[in-house]
C-alpha cells in the first residue's frame, strides 16, 4: 500500500454492550421443517463438509441459498426481525435510510458429540442469526464473548451483531442449525462513489 506507514497505525478498544436478541419459532412451524429438508437435501447433493472453523459432522456450503429456495422462507423472517429490532432497538429505519438488508451468506451445520465451533466473528457481515432447528439435551450453547452463554433449544434463534466474537464449545448431543449472515446495502448509484 502505497503511503501507508504500519507505525502510525493505532489500535484502540472501548468497551461497549452489544445487543443480542432471541426468537421463538412454533416447535413445528413449516419454515423450520423446510430449512431441515434443504439441509438433507444438502447433504445428499453437496455431500462434502465446507472448510470452515466449525469442527462438525456436517457443514454445507457458505451460499447454501443459493442452492436450494427452500432457506428462503427462513430469511425473509429473519430479515424483517433484523428490520423490526433495527427500528424498534436503533430507531433505525432501512427504508427511510434508503438501505436494503440483504443475506450475505447461509448454510446448515450438524454437530454431533465432541463437535465445537472455534471462536469467530461473521464480520463484515452486519448482521448474523443462528436458528436451532432440532437440539437435544445437553447440547452445546453458544457462548458469546466469553461471558454471555445462551443455551440452544429446538425452535429457537438468536440474532447479534456480525463483529461479537462467539464460541461454540464440544458439544455433548446433536445439534443442528442454519446460520444466515445480513449485510446492508446502499440504495442509490455507485457510478459516483469511490471504491477502495
């Protein structure tokens, strides 16, 4: 990079709360038997698990809904609760803003005894949601920052923003879910901005 200077460069950190936010799906809603049958699908098709920093039985591919629309009924929910929270937690309003939240990536994941997640972040995505479509006892939570631990249950999503460092530690039972990561994007022409 021309004209950059690595020592000038300063990293500082602020401590901050960042928000987490839970929904609850009915047990037996269709948009979570849907998301199960595109991950079999996946399974079948796609049989490969995606390198990733998931230690799992099976991850699918980061643009699984690309692959099959049966995760879009899944998104389209939790992109309006992404919008609903944005307004109501942000008074932050997409539309009047001139933004669209669109998915950046989404795929599903089983993990079965022993399995774990390392910790990461989603970054740059905006916007990451983890939805639990079947767990059982004793399955591994999600631990988040290292303090906040949020126990999985069948039906259950958890929305956060894409920086916050998260975990998954080796869990003790099946757990199977769809992650699905938002960005925003600006609604007006990029002809005139400048791109880095």
């Amino acid at each position: 990079m021309d004209g950059f200077d690595v020592n000038r460069f300063t990293h500082l950190k602020v401590a901050d709360e960042l928000p987490i936010f839970g929904y609850n799906f009915d047990k037996n809603d269709p948009i979570l038997e849907l998301a199960k049958e595109a991950i079999k699908e996946l399974q079948i098709t796609h049989p490969d698990t995606t390198p990733s920093n998931l230690n799992s039985l099976y991850m699918s591919p980061w643009k699984s809904h690309r692959l099959t629309d049966k995760f879009n009924p899944l998104i389209n929910l939790m992109g309006q609760l992404i919008l609903k929270t944005s307004k109501d937690y942000f008074t932050t309003d997409f539309e009047s803003l001139n933004y669209t939240l669109a998915v950046s990536d989404c795929w599903g994941a089983i993990y079965e005894k022993s399995n774990y997640a390392a910790p990461h972040r989603h970054f740059p995505s905006d916007f990451a949601t983890v939805i639990y479509l079947d767990v059982d006892d004793n399955a591994a939570p999600i631990v988040f920052a290292n303090s906040l631990v949020v126990k999985p249950v069948s039906g259950t999503a958890v929305i956060f923003p894409g920086i916050l460092l998260h975990h998954v530690p080796a869990t003790e039972a099946r757990r199977v879910i769809v992650a699905i990561n938002f960005i925003k994007i600006p609604n007006f022409d990029f002809g005139s901005i400048n791109r880095i």
